[in-house]
C-alpha cells in the first residue's frame, strides 16, 4: 500500500526509502527468492512511475506465492478494502496483486472464486491501471491450475473482455484483446461462437487506433476468430469483407509490427473468401 501512495504522489525519495525498507523487512523472513527477485527488478526502477511500480509488485507476489500460497487469503482480505477505495494507488496496488495470483492459485483454491469476483466488480472503474490489471488477471486464468475455473465462468470472463476490447484507454484496449487471445484457447467452442461476430466488430474498430502495439494486436487475433466461426459463416465472412480495406491499407502502415500482422492477416482469412492461392 506504501508503494501505492509513492506511485500516485511520484514520490522518488520516497521510493529509495520504501525499496530499502521492503526489502530488509522481506530478509527478515528469510525469503531470499524475493530478495532476489526484487534487487533485479529495482536495479533500474523506481517506484515512483506506476509501470515500473507494477511490474516490481507482480515479480514479488510471483515469488511469494511459492512459499507462502497458505497465506494469500489473508493478502486478499487485508488488501480488500483497499481496492474499492478512493486512492487510486492503492486500487492499482490492491488489482495488481489479484491479478497475480489468480496465476498462482491452486486448483480449486477457494481464493480463485474471491479474486474473480473482485475483479469482475472492478472491471469498469474509472482508473486506467485498475482496468489494465483486472483484465490481465481474467487472461491469468488461462494458466494450468485456472482453466477448470475459466471454463466455470467463462461466460463472464469472455463478456467482459469482449467489452474491454473498446475500452477508452488504448493501454487497457490493448491487454483486454491480449487476455482474450489467451483465453479463447480454453473456452467451448459454443461459448466463443456466440460473441465471435460481436468480437469481429469491435476488434475492426482498433485497426486505426494511434497505439501502435494495440493495432497489431487486434489484427493478430482477428482471423483466430475463424476457428470458431463454423456455426456463422455467412456474418463472419460479411465482417471479413468489412474490414478488407483497412487490413489492405494497412499492409502499407508505417510500423513493422502492424505490416507484418496484416500480411498474416489475409493469408490466414484467405480461405474464408474463397482464395486459397493467397
């Protein structure tokens, strides 16, 4: 929570100060993976800027997680209030915790159905980095001890990343379409084919973003969306050929990454148009 409030305040004394101390207090209980995992995350970070605060906080619940799992319902019940309050670091904070562990949890773990249901509830708060988190916890479900839960919930989890995919902020957009093309993989097919038409027009919508990043990315996932299409062919097809001239236009976009991810684009959806010698 202290590295919450230096982060809102951008505080970089008060990052030095708070680095040094987390990490005594953490040797003091002879977790030297953590220690470790912390002096290389802060070798050139600071806790003052929120990416470089999350990242750090992500690396040290990843290794706590390990030796310590029995304890993380209390993280998430101390933490609790915090993540509905109204100090934005904390929030991030509070989600960016949540988030991690639902990649650590166990399968079965009461916790999962706590955490996904924070999540859930925050999901449309008005705080970009507490939208980023929420949706990288839902695509942390994907990992091998979630799947059995995503697959309990995917209905919800697919919904609100399929809302996300519009999100105002680019930086949230772009990991709500990266949980997505994680997810998708371990959902019934019946679930996904219900929202693939859905998908398709909100995706389209990201190919003229400014971020260069997001667009590659919604083009990536676009003709995945084929897989699960064969219930709705003809719509499919109908948003294939909508979205043509932007995916043409952009073979000649200014960044590699999108060029690139709209050439793959078209030889994947090819066969969806009747040109298999694309």
């Amino acid at each position: 929570l202290r590295v919450g409030a230096i982060m809102q305040l951008g505080d970089y004394d008060g990052s030095i100060c708070a680095s040094e101390t987390f990490r005594r207090f953490i040797e003091c209980f002879g977790e030297r993976t953590v220690v470790a995992a912390l002096d290389e995350e802060l070798g050139t970070t600071t806790f003052a800027f929120q990416d470089q605060a999350v990242r750090v906080v992500r690396k040290i619940i990843s290794s706590l997680a390990v030796s310590r799992m029995n304890e993380m319902e209390r993280v998430y019940s101390i933490l609790l209030p915090y993540s509905t309050g109204g100090y934005v670091g904390h929030k991030v904070i509070a989600m960016t915790v949540y988030a991690e562990l639902v990649g650590c949890c166990k399968r079965g773990s009461p916790v999962l159905d706590l955490l996904l249901g924070v999540i859930l509830s925050r999901i449309g708060d008005e705080e970009e980095g507490v939208r980023v988190q929420g949706y990288r916890g839902l695509g942390n479900l994907a990992g091998p001890e979630g799947v059995e839960h995503l697959s309990k919930n995917a209905s919800q989890v697919l919904s609100a990343l399929v809302s996300g995919v519009e999100d105002r902020s680019e930086k949230a957009a772009e990991e709500a379409i990266h949980s997505l093309s994680t997810v998708i993989d371990h959902v019934n097919e019946d679930v996904i084919a219900s929202l693939v038409i859905n998908m398709c027009v909100r995706l389209r919508k990201s190919f003229e973003k400014s971020r260069t990043s997001l667009r590659a990315s919604a083009v990536t996932l676009l003709p995945r969306l084929g897989l699960f299409a064969s219930s709705c062919q003809g719509p499919f097809i109908e948003q294939i050929q909508n979205g043509l001239p932007s995916l043409v236009m952009h073979v000649l976009d200014e960044e590699e990454d999108v060029r690139e991810a709209c050439r793959n684009a078209l030889i994947a959806l090819g066969p969806h148009l009747g040109g298999d010698s694309l």
